[in-house]
C-alpha cells in the first residue's frame, strides 16, 4: 500500500465508516428493539423480528440488479443519497404509531442496505487499490465488528434510559454522517495507459457465468453465508448446555472479537502470502472453532472456540470478494459480486430458520455446527480448484 493516493486514503477511511456505522447499527443493533417494541404494541416477538425478514428480503431481491448501478459514474452521489434516506427512515421511527411502519422502513432500508452496505465497500477499494486490495478490504470489514462491539452497549444503554424512539433517533442521526461523507468521494485517479489497459481486462458477467471458478465462488459463498447466520444461535446453544447467559453473551462476544481480526488479518495474508495456503489456514480455523463448540464444555474453552471460529469469517466476509476481483477482473465485478452475494444472502436468512427447526426437532443444535464444519471443507475444496490465473 506505499503508492496509494491520497483519494484513496480517504476512500479507505469512508468504507471503514461504512462498514462500522452500516453493519454496526443496521445489523448488529437490531435485536435490541425487539422487546421493547414487543412491549410497546403488545405483539409478539416474532412479530417484530418480522421487520428483519423483510430487510433481508429486500436487500437479497435488491442485489439481482443494483450491481449495474454500481459502476455510475455518479456512485459517490448514489451512495451519498442512499444513506441519506436510510438517516431519515430511521428518524421517522421516533414516531411511529404502529408496526406497519416499521415494516415500510426496514424494507426501504434493506433495499438500499444492498447497494450502500454490502457493496459499496467492496466495489470502491476495488477502484482505488490496485495493490494492497487485500489489506484495505480486511481493514475496512473489519471495523463491522468492532462496530457491533462499540455500539449494543450504546444503544442498550440509550433504549434503558430515554426509550427507543431516542435510540431510533441517534441511529438516523449517525447514518446521516455518511451523505456528505460518501458524496465528497472522488473517482481514482487513473493516467491513460491504465485506462486503456483497464478496459482490457476482465469479463463480463455473461462471460463470468459460463466459467466454472463462477459457480465454484458461488456454492462456497451460499456454504459459508450458511454458516455466518447460524452465528445468532450461538448464545442460546451455550444456555442449553446448562451456563449461563452470560457464558453465551462472552462467546458470542469472543466470535466478534475474532471476526474483526480475522477480517484484517486475513486481507493482509492475502496480499502477501499465497492465496492457497491462506485459504487453507483460514478454513481450517474455521472447521476447529465450530468443532470446538460441538466438542467442548468449558466455558474458557468455549469462549475461545467462538474466538477461533470468528477468525474463520474472513474467508466469507473479505477472502471470497476479494477472489472474485482477482478472477474475473474490475470489468463487470459489482454485477459478478452483486449476483454471487445474492445466493450468499439467501442462505444467511434460511440458515437462521434451519438451525431454529434443526434444533425443534432434535432438541440439539450440534447438527447444524456440524452442518458447518462440512460446509468450511467444501469451501476449502473448492476454493483450492481455482486456477488463479490473477497474481496480486
């Protein structure tokens, strides 16, 4: 990263907002309404986490053809505007009378979540780091994390002493930051003979889908997305094996700890070591954290599987976007990207329902660990077909 420039710089600085701020509150803070809401319109809970079915809906139906809007010219305006509306979905929270409108804005917000949250971050390091992509992506998805450790306690905090309308309203006020902050992106700078070169490599998306690495990429991105939605199941696995909540809440907090150094550690490897043996590393930490859980009953112990197996999550969150650049090039990546991301978003939303009615049925949660475990050696597989044709 020694010739980065100073756009690029400040992109990097942008995305790690993002990616704090965007999965940290729309993601990871969600939960935390649900009894009071469950409260406030007295319905049942199951009605209230309804509103993060839609959103996840939307934002899944929203990544079959926002990708195409990721190469405007005009993304950083997209973007800028994106996340203004979402600041004002949420303010109009303070408000709401009635669960209907709850349902309203989180489907606006999972629609729009698509193109600024779950693209965004990917598609603009790929246009402004051209070396040390891997370590700029794993900076960047890395503050995700760290977002969802800073900000429950916050927000918690916030609902127990003003209410949820409150909490509703510093959310949409900290969302906004990021308008003027994404519109005042400026396109990379690029000299004549990297444009013409530019325009030379990659494939189109047509093309994309007619290679095998294609599929490969997608079977493993829906395998691991598999596995990243059976994370919220994790506290109340830990309680059915007789500890405590708070056993549960120190595993799962030691999942986000591992996910955030996964993520950074993993695109730095990726940038400097052989992308095989970083795969195969990060899989096999991965396979020994959920096979950790499924073993051990020490809650040390268990706590440090959840650690491992958070570390893992880097080879969904930043390895897979980042091979995807590398393999099918910068020509059509948003659209490539968007579309593998798609089934990845299908599978994380049926994981949490499968490991629900796993467990209804069996009475245990191992089966769906070891669901995991199989799913990080088929990834491995095919991750390790890749011809890697594209050297960093």
């Amino acid at each position: 990263m020694k010739k980065v420039s100073g756009r690029a710089w400040y992109v990097l600085i942008v995305c790690c907002l993002i990616s704090l701020l965007g999965f940290g509150l729309l993601v990871n803070t969600t939960g935390l309404f649900f009894a009071p809401l469950s409260q406030e319109f007295q319905v049942g809970r199951g009605q209230v986490s309804l509103l993060v079915t839609l959103q996840n809906a939307a934002s899944a139906i929203a990544l079959l053809f926002v990708g195409k809007l990721m190469k405007s010219q005009h993304l950083n305006w997209l973007l800028g505007g994106g996340f203004a509306i979402i600041g004002l979905c949420l303010l109009s929270l303070k408000w709401a009378g009635s669960l209907t409108q709850f349902y309203l804005v989180w489907t606006v917000i999972g629609f729009l979540q698509a193109m600024t949250v779950t693209l965004s971050i990917p598609v603009l390091l790929s246009q402004h780091f051209k070396t040390g992509l891997g370590t700029a992506m794993g900076i960047s998805l890395g503050a995700s994390a760290l977002g969802g450790t800073i900000f429950n306690p916050i927000i918690a905090l916030i609902i127990k002493q003003s209410g949820w309308r409150t909490a509703f309203l510093v959310e949409g006020c900290l969302l906004l930051l990021l308008f003027p902050l994404c519109a005042l992106i400026k396109k990379p700078e690029v000299s004549a003979h990297t444009a013409e070169s530019s325009k030379q490599t990659g494939v189109t998306q047509r093309q994309a889908m007619r290679m095998p690495a294609f599929y490969a990429l997608l079977i493993a991105m829906f395998a691991l997305q598999l596995v990243s939605g059976s994370v919220q199941h994790i506290s109340g696995y830990i309680v059915t094996l007789g500890l405590p909540v708070m056993t549960g809440a120190s595993v799962v907090s030691g999942v986000m700890i591992g996910a955030c150094l996964g993520k950074i550690s993993i695109g730095f490897c990726l940038d400097h070591w052989p992308r095989k043996l970083v795969l195969t590393i990060f899989c096999v930490l991965g396979l020994l954290g959920w096979a950790g859980l499924l073993a051990l009953r020490a809650a040390g112990l268990l706590i440090a599987a959840g650690l491992i197996l958070g570390l893992g999550q880097g080879v969904c969150l930043v390895a897979l976007p980042y091979i995807i650049e590398k393999e099918f090039g910068q020509r059509d990546y948003s659209r490539i990207l968007a579309l593998i991301n798609f089934f990845g978003a299908v599978a994380m939303s049926a994981s949490v329902y499968l490991n629900g009615a796993l467990f209804d049925n069996t009475g245990t949660y191992q089966w769906g660990w070891l669901i995991n475990c199989g799913a990080y050696v088929i990834s491995w597989l095919l991750l390790m077909g890749l011809k890697n044709k594209q050297q960093n």
